[in-house]
C-alpha cells in the first residue's frame, strides 16, 4: 500500500469547491462539491488524491468524524503592518463622528503613518506576526498585504520589504500589494503627491508588489488621479485594484472596469451602471463587512444584489487599526447576518473567489488534486455552524503546504 503524508479520512463534510477555474458567479457559488465521508491524502505539500474512503499508509492520520474539511480561508484585502493603534476612536465614534471627522481631529490614517514611520523594522516585525499567528489558528492560510502607512517613498519601500520578510518567515502566505496612494500626507498637495506616486514610488517599488491599489473617494483621491495611478502601475507589471465607492459613489466601480481591476473593493454606494460594468469585465467585488460594523455605518455594501447581477464576490477582513479583525470566519457571519449572503456563497466567497481576487486560484482556495494542501478541520459537524456558532474558534487543526501548523 502506497505511503502519503498525511491522510485525513471519515470527514463529515468535505467541501471541495471543486468547478471551473475562474470566479464563480450567481448560482456557481453555492456548489460547494461537497463529498459525505470524505477523505484527502496529502504528500510533498500537495493533494495527492481526494475522494471517498482512500486506502493509502499515512505518517499521520486525522479521522474526522463529525467535523467539517474545508480549504484554509484566503484574505484578500488587509491591511497588515502598522503601528499605532486607535482604540481612543472608539469614544469619537460613539458620539457620532465620521470616518472624516476623526481625521480632521487627529485619529485615522495619518495617527498610523505618524507611527508607522518612527517604527523600527523590528517593532513592526513582531507586531504583525502576532496578527499572523491569530489569522492562522482561526484558519487563514493565505492574505494579501498593502502598504500604505507610509506616504512617503521610504516607508513604503520599508513596509513593502518587511512584507517579503514576514512572507519568508510565517506559514501564511502573503500576497503584496502596493497602496501609496492610501491618503494624501498633510504637507502634500494631491496633485504633486500623486506625481511622486507615479514617478518615484512605483518604478522602485515594482519589484516587491504584486498589485497597484488606490484609495479612489471624495477627499482623498479623485477618479482622474486614481486612473492615473493605476494605468502608472500597469506601465511597471502591477495588476489594478481600487477602494472603491466606500462613502459616497465617485464612479469607481465603472473605473474599477475601464482600468481592467481585478478587483473592486467596498462598493458600499456603487451605482447600478459601475456594478454591471464590473459584471460584464468579471471584475471580483470583495466585501468588507467588519469595516462596516468597526465604524458603525447603517448601510452594507449591497451583496446580494451584485450576486445576482453576476458579480463575482469574495470576502476579506480589511484588517487595520479601524477594523482590528483578524477572524475570517467573524466576517462569514457578518455578511450572512447582514449581506444576506447564504452561507454556500460566504464560504465559497472566502476561498476560492478570494483566492481569485489576489491572482492563486490555480494554486489554493479548493481541494482538487495538485493543488497546495492549504486545508482547515472545524470541529461542526456541518458547514452551516460556519454562520450559525458565533463567539468562538471553530478550527481545530490548520494544515499548510502539507503540514500542521
């Protein structure tokens, strides 16, 4: 009998998400190919066969009876390296001061670039692999990363090398995405900021990021300027991503489509002319519940109805200072309870799409032979209890590349 490394076997629920290898939309992400008594044989970090009631010799067996084997989630939009926390927002947010409010006060992003850039490489190291272990033992196995706590080229450069760093150190993959365009320092006019963006941020930054964000809202960054970046970003081989419409509607949905983004992020107040546009391009809408439940807004971006207008849509934290979420299974239950998403949707939403949104659906996000053995056991025994048991730390075990971790 043939010998793997692991053979994980008897599992309740085995939820494969095995389809067609691009973003699921409408119907697709409720087909969760899920097989009863399922098992998995995992050899040199990779899925070696998958299937029902498998015979192989193991070094290690998981007998999963009564719990749920699903692939690690994939978080596709954090922001995860900083210093300076905010908890003293919290007592401005409940007296009713907005996102802007703060800032003019002090708070929000510019407290963290003030931090972030006395922070030693050091500090900031072990800070966020403390984030990382969290993320981990509640069953991320891959995040993208952004800079953007910097706004200036040398912190940028600084948060954009210790991403490479912390990738090469944690069991977490990480995914770099470059956002100088976060906000507009305070001694920078936007138009000359936006220049050295583009002139001097992106060709020396082009070797350590994967994609080109830009915070595109009223305030920060207009649709022209967001444009600008982008296409910039393109110039030097970084795929466009964009805040999108998170507080009012700027256009950048449809922008989000023109540019040819894989993603569009937030869309909170996105019109119906920008979201089709994102349909008909296949552009991934990634939801953001927690940023809407850390700043208390009354409105959720409007997921239900992109599913149905054939968005494909993925899930991620937006892990920062203001939304301190580390939990991928928390935001399940959030865009359950107030997106109206289903549960097939969310979990599909959180690994497959969102492995889709950072460019690894070929390599993570289902369990299909030869991919990466990225692979989660929750002790439920149906992946219902993913939106249903709130509070705790479903996850029991997490293997990564092949091994516990």
């Amino acid at each position: 009998m043939e010998t793997v490394d692991i053979l994980i076997k008897n599992a309740n629920e085995l939820i494969t998400l095995k389809g067609p290898n691009r973003p699921r939309i409408k119907n697709e992400m409720s087909n969760l190919s899920i097989i009863k008594n399922g098992s998995v044989a995992i050899k040199n970090g990779s899925i070696y066969d998958i299937g029902k009631n498998l015979k192989y010799k193991a070094k290690k067996t998981y007998n999963c009876k009564n719990k749920v084997v699903m692939p690690g989630f994939v978080d596709p939009h954090t922001h995860l390296i900083f210093a300076g926390s905010r908890e003293f927002e919290l007592a401005w947010k409940l007296q009713g001061l907005s996102y802007m409010d703060i800032l003019k006060k002090g708070g929000g992003i510019v407290y963290t670039v003030n931090a972030t850039r006395k922070a030693t490489d050091s500090k900031l190291i072990n800070q966020t692999l403390s984030r990382l272990d969290n993320m981990l033992s509640n069953g991320t196995t891959t995040c993208e990363a952004k800079s953007g706590y910097g706004l200036d080229t040398k912190t940028e450069l600084k948060i954009l090398k210790l991403t490479k760093k912390l990738n090469d150190k944690h069991p977490i993959d990480i995914v770099p995405t470059f956002l100088g365009a976060h906000a507009v320092p305070k001694n920078k006019k936007t138009n000359d900021y936006v220049d050295i963006v583009i002139n001097d941020m992106i060709p020396k930054i082009k070797n350590l990021a994967v994609f080109c964000d830009v915070f595109c809202e009223k305030g920060v960054f207009t649709p022209n300027q967001s444009k600008k970046i982008l296409e910039a970003g393109k110039k030097h081989g970084l795929i466009p991503k964009i805040h999108a419409d998170e507080i009012v509607d700027t256009g950048g949905a449809a922008l989000a489509a023109g540019v040819g983004a894989i993603s569009a992020d937030h869309l909170l107040m996105s019109n119906d002319l920008g979201l089709k546009m994102m349909a008909k391009k296949g552009v991934i809408g990634v939801m953001l519940p927690g940023t809407t439940f850390s700043l208390m807004m009354k409105n959720y971006a409007n997921a239900r109805k992109m599913i149905d207008m054939g968005i494909p849509i993925a899930l991620a934290t937006d892990l920062n200072p203001n939304c301190w979420i580390e939990n991928m299974q928390l935001i399940i239950q959030l865009a359950c309870l107030n997106m109206k998403i289903s549960p097939e949707e969310a979990i599909c939403a959180s690994t497959f799409n969102a492995a889709c949104s950072i460019g690894l659906n070929n390599f993570i996000g289902s369990l299909e032979k030869g991919k990466q053995a990225d692979i989660i056991i929750l002790n439920i025994p149906n992946y219902k209890f993913l939106s249903y048991h709130y509070g705790v730390n479903l996850v029991e075990t997490v293997i990564k590349k092949g091994e516990k971790v």
